[in-house]
C-alpha cells in the first residue's frame, strides 16, 4: 500500500469498519468521539536544543490547546467503558504553524500496518449477529503474529484516576534532526505532575457517566494541571517502524518542556489533530501506521464536519 490514492481507499475503509463497530455518531469523530479542551501554555527547558531545530522546543514560551479524550467511538458511551484515555496537543508556534502531539495512555498499538488494523477491526463483527468472530480472529493474529499486544491491552488496561494522572505515549517513533542534520529517534511521554494514578474497571464502573470530564474541570478550577513533556531516546537496535513494540525501559528519558493547562475551555471539537503535522527539525519514522493516521483522521474529519 503505497500511493496516496490507495491510503485514502484504506482509510475509508478503516473509518467505515470503525463505523461498523458502534454505529456512526454525526458530527463527531469516529474515534475518541468524547473530549474535552482547554487552553495551555508550553514551556520548553532548552534541553531538546541540541537534537532537534524544532521552533517549540528551543526556549520560548508559547501556546498550545490540549484536548483529552475516551478512547471509544460513541460519544454518549459512560466515561468508566473507555478505560483507554487520550491527551492531544496542538502547539501554536510563533511564525503561525502548528504541530501536534497525540498520545494515549497505552504504550503501544496493536498494529503494525493498516491493513492489519483493519482486518482486526473487521474480525471484531463478522461473527453471528455482528459478534467477533473467533476463527476470523484467530486467522488474524496467525498472519500478524505481532499482534499479540492485543492480549496485554485485555490484561492490563486500567483508567486512570483522572486525566490529569495519566500517562501519556506517542507510541510512534519520531526523528530529531539538529543543525548538523543529525537524526535522533525519539517517543514522547507525557508524565503528570499530579503523579500517575489508575483506579480498577469495577471503580470506574461506580463513577458517574461524565466523571473525568467533572473530575478535570473541578481540580482546574483551583489550579492549572502540568505535564512533563519527556523524550525516550532510541538506540539504533530500536524498531523505529514497529508500534506493536515499546523500547527497552532502561533507554535514555530526557525531559524537554512542561505543558501548563488552565481553566479556559477551547474550541477543540473543530480540530484536527493530526500527528504527522510536524515543524522543520522533527521528521516522521518509517512507522506506516503513523504515516497512514492522516489519511484516517482526514476521512474522518471531512465526515463529522458535514454532519454525517
Ligand atoms: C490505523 C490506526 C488508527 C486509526 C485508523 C485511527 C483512527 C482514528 C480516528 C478516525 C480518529 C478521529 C479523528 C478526527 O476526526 O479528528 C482518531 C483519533 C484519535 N486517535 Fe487514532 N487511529 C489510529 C491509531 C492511533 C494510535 C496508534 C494512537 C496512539 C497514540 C491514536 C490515538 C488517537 C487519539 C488520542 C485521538 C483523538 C485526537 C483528538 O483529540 O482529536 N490513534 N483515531
């Protein structure tokens, strides 16, 4: 899968197979239907000046909106059924570009291509009465064997106690180019101040419906929320093009900058975050599940804002 024209083929198709999942939700986004935005600012310590040119990473101080999520499709679905919870930040940069940073509170994905992805997604409903189908999900993780993760997400998959206490991962590897056109390839992690927290699903199945929307709003109504920007540094034996696979936990974490959320709400359901919209100084991997974001959130963008 290689031309653009075939991508944007794919990327209906994963939308429509989303769709296929839990109906489709006119004017919402096929997935993370459910968020919340508020403005932010982004303090860069100078730390990431040295691996990369990046305008936002260098010293200034600058804008951002943040938006965070629940993972599911369905937007009226009960915060405590979305156990996965995701943090998108758009940076407003001076000379009037954006750049963003789209992290989940799991550490990686359960694909390493698209067409993996949507043969899962598929599987999910070609059983009886649009239950999984077994056999066809066995047949799936027999030819992507590297889709094991699936497992560990079943296993592991916790809420967190509030969106200010999750942490957060670009899963994707990116790479930093300096001004000697050095290459460093990085993950980003977004790590609370308030420090990380996860409650059980039986906890979270007592909270209200709208609980960590409420919980968020309560705690920035007397304080802003803060952030750790940080970056995993990869060695060269690291898969820069495998989001089924985390780095090694002992790699390099260096932290580069400190995102402040405030009380202000922001028109964030009009946006796209798109993870590939990336300044000079920061190029994507070879990751083909990051390249093909775009054609997915597109698809999806170009149907919510027609209402359908
Ligand atoms: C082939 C793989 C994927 C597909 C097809 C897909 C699909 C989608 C779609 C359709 C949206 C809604 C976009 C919009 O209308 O603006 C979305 C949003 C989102 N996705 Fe993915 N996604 C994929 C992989 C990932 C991965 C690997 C991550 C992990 C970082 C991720 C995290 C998110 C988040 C956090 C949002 C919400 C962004 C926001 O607040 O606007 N997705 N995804």
């Amino acid at each position: 899968m290689n031309s653009e024209y075939e991508k944007t083929q794919l990327a209906a198709e994963s939308v429509n197979a989303i769709e296929g999942i839990m109906g489709a939700f006119p004017g919402y986004r096929r997935a993370h239907a459910k968020g919340v935005s508020y403005k932010a600012v982004f303090t860069p310590n100078g730390q990431a000046s040295s691996l990369t040119t990046a305008p936002h990473l260098q010293t200034a101080q600058i804008p951002a909106i943040v938006r965070f999520s629940n993972v599911a499709p369905d937007p009226t679905l009960s915060d405590a059924l979305s156990p996965a919870k995701g943090l998108a930040v758009q940076f407003q940069l001076p000379n009037g570009e954006i750049t963003n940073i789209v992290a989940t509170t799991v550490p990686f994905f359960i694909s390493k291509t698209p067409e993996s992805f949507v043969s899962f997604l598929k599987a999910l409903r070609s059983g009886k009465n649009g239950r999984p189908n077994l056999r066809a999900l066995v047949k799936w993780l027999t030819k992507y064997p590297e889709s094991c993760s699936v497992f560990r997400i079943w296993k592991e998959l916790k809420p967190p106690l509030s969106f200010a206490q999750g942490r957060y991962h670009s899963i994707h590897a990116f790479y930093f180019v300096n001004q000697e056109g050095h290459r460093q390839a990085v993950k980003y992690i977004l790590e609370p101040e308030a420090g990380e927290a996860a409650m059980s699903n039986l906890e979270a199945a007592g909270k209200p419906e709208d609980y960590f929307e409420q919980e968020l709003e309560n705690r920035l109504a007397s304080d802003m929320v803060h952030f750790r920007l940080k970056v995993q540094l990869g060695k060269e034996t690291d898969p820069t093009d495998d989001p089924t696979k985390e780095w090694p936990k002992e790699r390099r974490v260096l932290m580069i900058g400190r995102l402040s959320i405030q009380k202000e709400r922001a028109a964030g359901e009009e946006l796209l975050f798109d993870p590939t919209v990336l300044p000079e100084g920061i190029k994507c991997s070879e990751d083909q599940i990051l390249q093909f974001r775009r054609f997915a959130y597109e698809e999806s963008y170009r149907r919510r804002s027609r209402n359908s």
